[in-house]
C-alpha cells in the first residue's frame, strides 16, 4: 500500500500547484491540505514545504470570500485549521479561531427558528464538526447551545417520545421534489437523521447540554430502528428514507454501514447494549454484500471500496467480530487487485451515466480520501474521520 501511497501524493503534489480556488474541505483545496500534512509524516514520503505553506497561506486569505457550508465553505475549512492548530499543542492557539465562533454563532442565530437545511453538506448539522473539534480544547457551551436548540425546533415530536427530522419543504435533498408538503424523513449519514444523531453525540461531553442531547439521542436511536428492514432475504436493512424497502447502496453518504457505525457509537456512549447489538447485526448483515450487491462503482470515501473499508475498520474497532474482519479483508483485496490491473486509473471517481469515470483529487470522492484511509490502514489512526461524522 506504501507505493499506492506514493504515488497518490505525487499526483495531489502536482494538482495544488494549479490550485488557486475551490477551497473546501470535501471537495477543494482544504482536504488536499489535510492529506498532505498526514502524509508528511511517513518517513519516506516526500511533501514540499514550500507548495504546502504557500496553499496553506493561500486558505486563510480566502477565508473571507467563501459561503458558510460545511462542504466548500468556511465550517469545513475551519475544521482544518483547528485541526492543524491541535496538531501541537504545546503551540496551540485557543485564540486563533475565535471569530469563527463568533461568526458561527452570530448566522445561526439570525432567525427565531432555523429555516435552513438540517443536514451535513450545506446545513446545520454541517457546523458541528468544526463545533466538536474546537471543544476539545475550548468550552463551545454557547455555540452548541444554538445548534442544539436549532435541532429540538426543528424535530418531529411522536407520541411514543421518539423524535426525527423531516427534509425541509424547500431542501434540495429531497428525494419527492413533486409535493413539497409530504414529510420526507432521509435515512443517509450525509443528508439525514443518522448524520444530526451522529453529530448530537458529542454534545454529551457538555454539561450544561447532556441531558437534552441524550433525549433527542434516545428518542431518535428509538425511530430509527423502527424504520429497519425485517426481511432478512434483503440486501439492506434500511432504505434511502423512511418508508423505502428497495435497497439503499453500501456507502458512507447513505445505507446501512453509517447507520449501524452511529448506533454503535451511541450505545457504546451511552452504555446501551441493545443499541450496540442492534447495529452489529446490522454491520454483519452489510459486510455480506459484494460490489455488485453494495452498488459499489468505485474507490472513494463517499461510496467506494476505501470508504467501506474505512467504516468496516471503525465498526471493528467499537465491537470486534469475525465477519468484520472478512469483510475489511474482501474489500481491501479488491482494491489491492484493481490497483494491480488497472493502476492509479482504478481509483478514478464514477460520475454516473455519460460521466463515466473521471480522474478527482477531493476528499470525499478522490484520490485525497483514498490516500488518507490507506494511511490510516497503515498506522491504526483515523484522527481525521471526525470530519465525516464518524468517529
């Protein structure tokens, strides 16, 4: 893997010297940044100094031009910087983003009510990844008080106290674009309730808010499981929403692999076995599935083999199991075989359709992502996944 390695950084070496915009995290710039600086640190990779500090340079000049999202925008690229910022605490800078919380705080407070998107691309929950990271070295009670509030407005409250979160009526993640006025409950990590129940848990780590994040966490967990596929001749367990019994991919964005990573992290959390047990036999279920059941076309972190191999890898972490285990062996071989037939071309990202495959550099669907899971496979440290709400 270390010459796959080598040769991934040697591509995104040439690539952000062309880079002078498109600075996002997911998909720009700032993950480039992110996968050069872990990559620095394996002895025999080669990162020029220079190029790095110039683009790093280059990010915080242009901070000021950019949205607020999390995927092109300024959360995500402050995700980097504190990230980069906690990198050596003996100099870390408490004050370096202070006028990100404040900003932060200041746009999610403009109206009574959020009106926005609640999911992770360009949403609310897009802000807590940055929210998190900040908190392990500074009290974000304020900032997480807004989002958590943000969050308990918008949910839909059952009688059985079970809480969830319908797409917006206007929201351009809805898959019923036709009646605007039909609830639409999303089943993806990226553009759903699993992704607000991942991002509430580390809300449990702030006094002041504990006990509501564990409400919303309990009621939610509790719907979502409701919404589980008991036919067990299924490929998935969950569908794309709520009410969907196709099968939804295998994939970090969307299907069950997230959904189970969630639950389990919740219940290890919260001390909850049932939760735990729930999502293992949910994981194993998934790790049955091939790239032709999974729909699997290609090696990204979004949908792709790297991407499975990095959310198999968490799971086994969390609750260890033999099936798990298969399966970060399946998949890990068969990046292995296609790198073998087809070189660095076999990591190209599908486009779908006339797209085809295309070469892609991002974070999330290219050779950025790819190369920081096979770092991660390499030295047992995902530090970077919180990025994705994964760990």
């Amino acid at each position: 893997m270390k010459v796959i390695l080598k040769e991934i950084t040697q591509k995104i070496s040439e690539e952000i010297i062309k880079k002078d915009s498109g600075n996002g995290l997911l998909n720009g710039l700032a993950g480039y940044i992110l996968f050069l600086y872990n990559a620095e640190k394996f002895e025999d990779i080669c990162v020029v100094d220079s190029f790095f500090n110039e683009k790093m340079e280059l990010l915080q000049v242009q901070l000021a031009q950019h949205s607020l999202e999390f995927s092109s925008g300024l959360a995500g690229q402050a995700w980097l910087l504190e990230f980069l910022n906690q990198s050596n605490q003996a100099d870390y800078d408490s004050e370096l983003l202070e006028s990100m919380d404040i900003l932060f705080a200041n746009s999610l407070s403009q109206n009574d009510v959020w009106l926005g998107e609640i999911e992770t691309i360009l949403g609310l929950a897009g802000y807590t990844p940055y929210t998190a990271r900040r908190a392990r070295f500074n009290d974000q009670t304020s900032l997480y008080s807004i989002i958590v509030r943000s969050f308990e407005q918008t949910a839909t409250y059952l009688d059985n106290e079970n809480f969830t979160w319908s797409q917006p009526y206007k929201s351009a993640y809805r898959f019923n674009q036709n009646d605007e006025n039909l609830p639409e409950y999303n089943l993806g990590l990226a553009d759903g309730v699993p992704g607000i129940i991942a991002v509430l848990i580390p809300v449990l780590h702030i006094p002041k808010l504990e006990a509501r994040a564990r409400k919303l966490l309990l009621g939610s967990c509790d719907w979502l499981l409701t919404n589980q596929n008991c036919n067990l001749c299924s490929n998935a367990c969950f569908g794309s929403c709520a009410g969907d019994r196709g099968d939804s991919r295998l994939g970090w964005c969307y299907g069950d692999l997230t959904i189970a990573l969630t639950l389990m992290r919740v219940g290890v959390v919260l001390n909850i076995p049932h939760y735990v047990e729930r999502a293992l036999v949910i994981a194993c279920h998934a790790a049955k599935r091939d790239e032709i059941s999974g729909y699997v076309k290609d090696a990204g972190g979004c949908h792709g083999y790297f991407g499975l191999i990095m959310i198999f890898s968490l799971l086994n972490k969390l609750s260890p199991h033999p099936d798990l285990q298969a399966a970060i062996n399946y998949w890990l071989n068969f990046a292995l075989e296609q790198y073998a037939d087809n070189g660095i071309s076999s990591f190209y990202s599908y486009k779908g359709g006339e797209g085809g495959y295309k070469e892609d550099f991002n974070l999330l669907m290219g050779y950025s992502g790819t190369g920081l899971v096979i770092m991660s496979l390499l030295n047992g440290e995902f530090g970077w996944a919180d990025s994705l709400l994964i760990d």
